[in-house]
C-alpha cells in the first residue's frame, strides 16, 4: 500500500479523487486499476453503486464532469489536454475545452495578511484606490482593479491562499496514478500518461509564480518592440513577487465581443487580422518565445486597430533547431512537399518501434496531395495542421510538448482570425513572413555566422582527440573498457531463468521437508500433537506451505506470459 499509494497523508484526496471519479460513471477504471478494494483496506471506502447511472454518458463527457468536480488541478489538465490534438479525438478535445473552474473569488478580508506580506503595507496606501471587488476569479488567482498613487490604472493578480499545498498534493497523486494507468491499462500506454503528467506539473508549477508570468510578458514585449501597434502591459516591479503580481489595466474591447468593432467605432477587422497573425507568427518563428493560449479571453482590441495581448502565465518556447523544423513543415504544407512534411514529422515523433513508416507516408502524401491545385489564399492552414496531428494520432505518435502548444497556438490564431476577417488565411499571411525568413538563413553573413559555428565545433573536437585517445587506450591497457549493450530480450531472459532456480530452490527445500519429517515421525519419544510427533508434524505443515507458494508462483508466471503472448 505504502509503495503504490505513498505517504498516509495523502489517502483522503485519493479517496475523493477516485470517489468522483466513480460518481461519475468511471467506477470500472477505478476497479480496474485495482484501487479500490486497496483503499478499502486501508478503511476508505468508495460509493460505487451509482457508477452504472452515470455510465450512459459518453467517455469524454464523463471525465469532463469529474475534473469540474475535482478541482483547480485537475480543470488546468484537462485545458492543457485540450490542446494535445496529437493524443485525443475531436470529442475528447471539444469537451475539454468546455472546462472552466467554476471557483468563488475569495473574500477581501482574507487575503488582507497575505496582500500587507507581499506589497509590505496596507492596500490603501499602497494604491490611491483598491477595488475590493475581483474583475475575475480563476482556479489559480484573481485579479483586482486599482489605481496606483501616481494615478496609473492598474490590475493587481493575487494569488489564492493554500493553493499550492492543494496543487502538489493533487501531482503527487497523479504521477502515481498515471503510473499505475499506464502499468495496469495498456491501452492508455500510446497516451504515455506518466510523461503527459511530468510535462503538467512543470508547466503548472511555472503559472502558480506569478513573477515568472510577469517577466514572459516583458520578454515578448521587448521582441514585438518593433510592432508598434501591438501592446503589453507594463509590469510594476515594485509591487510585484512570487503570490502577486501588477499590471497595467488594458482599457479596450475584449476579444469575444466582436460586434463591437464596428467601422463606426473607428475599428478595420481586417487589419486587425493581419496585425495579430504577423504578431504571432513574430513570437513564433523569429524569436521562439511565444504567447502559448492566444485565445479570445487574452487578447483585447484598442483605439488606432491596436492590439493588446495580456496573461502570459503559459508560453511556449522553440530552439533554434525548432524553428528550423517548423519552417520546413509549414513550407512543406504550404508548397505540398509530402515528403518534407513526413520527415519533420518523424524527426518530431521519433522511430517507435512497430510503426509502420511506409504507411505513415503514403497517408501523408495523399493528404497534401489533395491540395494540389489549391490557391495559397484558400488554404486553411489551421485546419491542415489539426489534421496531421489527426494523422499522427491515429499512428500512435505523440508530438513533444512544445510542439503541441505550437499547434494549439497555430489552430486558436487562425480561428481567431476568421472571427475578424471570414476571408482571413492564414497561409496567405505567413507564407511572405517564411520566405524571408528562409531568406535570411542564406544571406552570405549568415552563412559565414554558421560556418564559422561549425569551424569552432570541429576544431574544439580535434583538439580534444589526442587526449581523448590517450584516455581510450590507457584504459584498454589497464582492462578498464567498458561496451554497454542494451539487450531487452536477454533481460527477459535471465529473468526468466532467476524465476526458475528460485523455484527449484523452493523445490529443494520442499522435498527436503518432506524427506525430513517422514524421519521424524519413525522416531519415537519427544513431544505430540494429536498423537504425532510434533516436529514431524510441523514439518509437513512447512511442506505444504512451501508447495502452495510454488504452485502460486508458477500459476501466475504462466498467467502473465499469456498476457504477454
């Protein structure tokens, strides 16, 4: 128990956890990985008997419903799944983007020693004006209105009390499930659930450090500098720590009210399109540090056709080998190159074992193939990169995680530019920023600038040779080389085989108990049992004992190589 549940301390949430899950028609799952006839021994017991009601819903709207219930953790997983296309069908990803913490703002009152703590005095004369009332409550933090003695307008984003606690409570918990998911369910073992839930404790550790989000937004805004109608607020360092964080207050018009951008108020919906594609695309391919959730809640629309992003708790970032590949992918898409596209790809996905490469190109090829023909204007870049990922799924290939936040910014930047302009395409836009780009790697300083790269490289490397040779065969000498050989199937083998001799051994002492206590009972005096010679006795009991464990031993052996087979 200790080993597959952890630390005591943490036996009351699984129990919750896996009691939500069941109210919620998952009660086989929880069955299934074994956990709760585990936590009724631990004297935690589960409501199972309305399992079967709820079972009548789809799958997707099940697990949708239980994260809702569980909590802040579980609502963020299910936001961060919604954009892992490459792992999930369209109707896993429609419900969870659905997902919203329905979270009650927190009192002014108790955030009073928390807020004299991070801003070192009281709020009221900290700011000329405190709002006590939040402009928006989420899982993590809530956001307040102020105005700062200066008189600048100002948000201040605070972060919740005791919600860390929760939150690493609830990632203990599932990296140990995951675990358990992965060892007893194969068929989440494509999903690769140990790895998706590391991949969401480090990106949700990073959002509960409300500095950290302040100084992505000052990064990004030192990148667009050049973009003069795109805006960042400002970040007020003074007032701004780990739980807290001021910004400046955006005044615009929200990006899901798009009827209020009419020419009347001064607004070019077009323009505004290509300002926020071209901003984007900026983030994405020229610096690789990018807004990861540009969804309507995070952008706002300004007087002059300005454009404001704001919250920048979730980026994505790309090397330089990153965007090297993304270029080739997009032109690949864009210039139908199938061939590209599927190099990329694999380059991504890695060679898994059983995959069916010639397949997976030929299904590629087909799928560019059907743009042949097509203006660059009237191709949806968005949908034809949710399609690949489509492609990808269904081969059981999982893009990296930087790579999925990339698509997932991609498809939300295009829908949001339809929303604008309904004959926005994003091809059309990006396809002049790509070939400049392309351009550029092939100017003759940037040539030079890798060459020269690769010249340091090479020359580093032979410097090194002699006394990286000198090491090699001083080693040899002294019989001190080592080859590493990772051989799965000889491990299995020699597993095998200690199987074996542990059971002969058992075998061994089993007949010699047996040997021993039919002497024992030939030989008169000594103690009795039931009018046997009492070691005698306890020998054949031994005996027994030892050839249940033996028959035990070998019946599940037998059991799981049938699994295997």
């Amino acid at each position: 128990m200790i080993q597959t549940l952890g630390t005591a301390r943490d036996l009351g949430r699984l129990s919750e956890i896996l009691g939500v899950l069941a109210r919620h028609g998952l009660g086989d799952s929880v069955r299934r990985l074994g956990l709760a006839e585990a936590l009724a021994k631990a004297g935690h017991a589960l409501r199972l008997e309305h399992a079967a009601d709820l079972a009548r819903l789809p799958p997707p709207v099940q697990v949708r419903l239980a994260m809702e219930e569980l909590g802040p953790t579980f609502v963020k997983l299910g936001q961060i799944l919604a954009g892992r296309a490459d792992l999930f069908g369209p109707d896993w990803i429609a419900e969870f983007e659905k997902l919203h913490s329905h979270v009650p703002a927190v009192p002014l009152d108790q955030l009073a020693e928390q807020l004299r703590e991070d801003l070192g005095g009281e709020p009221g004369t900290v700011f000329a004006q405190f709002d006590p009332e939040p402009l928006a409550a989420a899982s993590i933090a809530q956001v307040h209105r102020a105005r700062l003695q200066d008189g600048t307008e100002v948000v201040v984003k605070i972060r919740r009390p005791g919600i860390v606690e929760r939150i690493e409570a609830d990632l203990r918990l599932l990296e140990r499930l995951a675990g358990i998911a992965e060892r007893q369910l194969p068929v989440l073992k494509p999903y690769r659930p140990q790895r998706l839930v590391r991949e969401f404790g480090r990106s949700l550790r990073r959002e509960l450090d409300l500095a950290a989000e302040c100084r992505h937004a000052e990064r990004i805004a030192t990148n667009l500098a050049t973009l003069p109608d795109i805006v960042v607020p400002k970040v007020h360092w003074q007032h701004t720590g780990l739980r807290l964080n001021v910004q400046d207050f955006v005044a615009g018009i929200p990006g899901g009210q798009l009827d209020q951008l009419t020419p009347e108020a001064g607004f070019d919906r077009q323009l505004l399109a290509r300002r926020g594609a071209h901003a984007v695309l900026k983030m994405i391919v020229e610096d690789g540090f990018f807004h990861a959730d540009p969804h309507p809640g995070n952008v706002f629309y300004l007087a002059g056709n300005r454009i404001a992003f704001i919250d920048f708790g979730m980026v994505g970032r790309l090397s330089s080998q990153r965007r090297e590949d993304l270029l080739q992918l997009l032109l690949g898409l864009v210039e139908r190159r199938p061939l590209a596209v599927a190099d990329v790809l694999l380059d991504w996905t890695g060679d898994e074992g059983g995959l069916h490469l010639d397949g997976l190109e030929a299904e590629i090829e087909s799928f560019v193939d059907q743009y042949h023909g097509v203006p660059l204007a009237r191709l949806n870049l968005g949908q034809m990169l949710a399609d690949v990922t489509a492609i990808l799924r269904e081969h059981h290939l999982a893009l990296p995680a930087d790579l999925a936040l990339l698509i997932k910014a991609f498809i939300s930047l295009e829908g949001m530019g339809r929303g604008l302009d309904p004959g926005f395409h994003m091809a059309a836009e990006a396809m002049p920023l790509l070939r400049k780009i392309v351009r550029a790697r092939y100017q003759p300083k940037a040539l030079a600038a890798r060459g020269w790269q690769t010249l340091r490289r090479t020359l580093s490397t032979l410097e090194q040779l002699p006394h990286d040779l000198s090491r090699l065969l001083r080693n040899a000498r002294r019989g001190r080389v080592h080859v590493g050989l990772e051989l799965q199937h000889l491990k299995r083998v020699g597993d095998q085989i200690d199987r074996a001799a542990n059971r002969l051994a058992l075998a061994l002492v089993l007949a010699a108990l047996i040997i021993g206590s039919s002497i024992v009972m030939t030989v008169s005096g000594g103690p009795t049992l039931l009018g046997l010679p009492l070691f005698g006795l306890l020998g054949f009991v031994g005996a027994v004992l030892a050839g249940i464990l033996l028959l035990r031993s070998i019946s599940r052996s037998s059991r799981i190589d049938d699994e295997g087979g």
